[in-house]
C-alpha cells in the first residue's frame, strides 16, 4: 500500500470577488509544504446557496495571470469565463475550463447570467498548475472541456472522470505541458476500488462526500490527503454513503517556484518582468 503522508482538514473559507466561497486546501505560499508539485494551489468552493439574483452577476472581475495554468472543474452551477486571448464561454455541472496563462492573460470569472437568475448551489474547484520553466513563455490558451468532452473510466466499483492524464489506457480530455492526472470518482455505498499510481507523482486526494476509508484510514469530506513518493496502491472504500473525490498529482517540477500574488515564475527578476509587462498593457485587453 501506498503510505499516506498527512490528511489535513480544510483551511478557513474566505471570499474571492462576491461569487466564490472557497478553502484554500493547498498553496505553493503555504509555510508548510503539502508536497503537491506539480499542482500549485487549491481553492475548494464547498456548496454555497446563493438565492436569485437580477442584479450584476457575481464573481471576481477582471485580474491577469502569467507563468502557470488555471482549472475551474464545476461541480455544481455554473460559471462564466472571458480571457483577453478572446475566449471564453459558460462552464456548466461537470465541465472545466482549463486556461494556460503562459507569458500573460487577463480573465474574469463569473455566475453565468441564467445561474444568476436562478440561483441555486454553486460548488466548484480551482486549481493552478505550474507550467515548466521551458513553456512559462508560451502564448495563452483556453480549452473549452463540457462533461460530454471527459472521458468516464470504469476502475472497481468507481467511476472515474478522466480530466488530464490516463487511466486503462483512456486518456484524459485536456492537453497539458507535463506528466498529471486530473481525476473526478465517484463511489456508490460500500463501494471499492484501487489504484496504482506511477511512484515517482505526487498524489493527493479531496474528499467531496461521504466518508471513505483509504488504505484502512477514515477521511472525511473537505480533508485533504496526501501520500508517500513510492510504490504501492492505493485502496478506497466508501461507507455508508456515496463518495465522491478528486485526485491530482503527477511528476514533480524540480525547479525555483517564485509567486508574487496572480503570477508563478523561477525567479525575483522574471516577477518584477511580468509586473512592468502587465502594466505595459502587454497581456492584452478584455473587449
């Protein structure tokens, strides 16, 4: 069996704009490392009834990114997303959005106007993955993945929604610039399934729902897990209900993380670089 490191309980929520109610489970300005490489960060926006809305939808306005990768997986609701490379669209239960900031982009994220309307529950997840050093430079890109794009894998009694990486020789519906996974399970009650990962990824899974025994330790939704770099499988058991989780890990990037607020680069002199290009108007405009 795989070792588990540490399960960590969810952070304090706070709010990001007036639209996303989320728990930072991990952070590359964490003080203590999680050992998420190649993944970055990790706001977890648990289940959030937001009543009807007529008004200007919310959310988060427009802010620039530049070095990294943004993923918003909606689990529940909907979001809506528009970049300064000009794309954007509405990401709906089930779909992602996958957005490579590269050299520089601008984008905002909001309920969609129909979500708005409506309200409802709004659950969401948003990780930032690093980009190598190589590609940190490359030209911003947006893919577009609704849940009829991601593959859906069958392992024991899960199912499992193949976003980035592989599984049974399914691939994952994103591209992306390094060795990850990226993946959504569900479990129905008492339901087991076990997975070998590579021994060199990082691998991390949150819980979502329902209570689950992993590797014979009970985690319990909005905890955080992570494991050993080694052998060994990973074996999930769910109890009395259905379990949903993430799991993302993937090979670490064995280079200088510097952060400085909304960009990721390897060092001081190439974040004081994307400061004066974004001021410059360099990463664009949103129409």
């Amino acid at each position: 069996m795989r070792t588990i490191r540490q399960i960590y309980p969810a952070p304090p929520k706070h709010w990001v704009g007036d639209g996303f109610h989320v728990s930072p489970l991990f952070s590359h300005m964490d003080e203590v490392c999680k050992h998420t490489s190649p993944f970055l960060m990790l706001d977890y926006g648990m289940p959030t009834e937001f009543a009807p809305n007529s008004g200007t939808p919310r959310g988060v306005g427009s802010h620039p990114h530049a070095g990294f990768e943004t993923v918003t997986v909606v689990l529940q609701g909907e979001v809506a997303h528009r970049d300064s490379s000009g794309s954007g669209g509405i990401i709906r239960e089930g779909g992602v959005q996958w957005m490579t900031a590269g050299r520089g982009i601008i984008h905002e994220e909001y309920h969609s106007k129909d979500f708005s309307e409506r309200g409802g529950v709004l659950e969401e997840l948003q990780f930032w993955v690093n980009l190598p050093r190589k590609f940190k430079e490359i030209a911003p890109e947006y893919q577009a993945l609704p849940k009829e794009k991601i593959p859906v894998v069958r392992q024991g009694d899960a199912k499992v929604s193949v976003i980035a990486g592989e599984l049974n020789n399914i691939k994952g519906a994103a591209r992306t610039f390094s060795e990850i996974n990226l993946w959504i399970l569900d479990l129905p009650v008492q339901g087991r399934a076990e997975f070998d990962l590579p021994a060199n990824h990082n691998v991390m899974l949150v819980i979502l729902r329902g209570n689950v025994s992993i590797n014979g330790r009970m985690a319990k939704p909005t905890e955080l897990v992570t494991f050993e770099v080694e052998n060994g499988r990973i074996g999930l058991q769910a109890q009395d209900e259905p379990v949903k989780l993430a799991l993302c890990g993937g090979i670490p990037i064995d280079e200088p993380v510097v952060g400085y607020g909304p960009f990721v680069m390897n060092t001081h002199e190439e974040i004081l670089e994307k400061i004066r290009a974004f001021k410059a108007g360099k990463f664009g405009l949103l129409d």
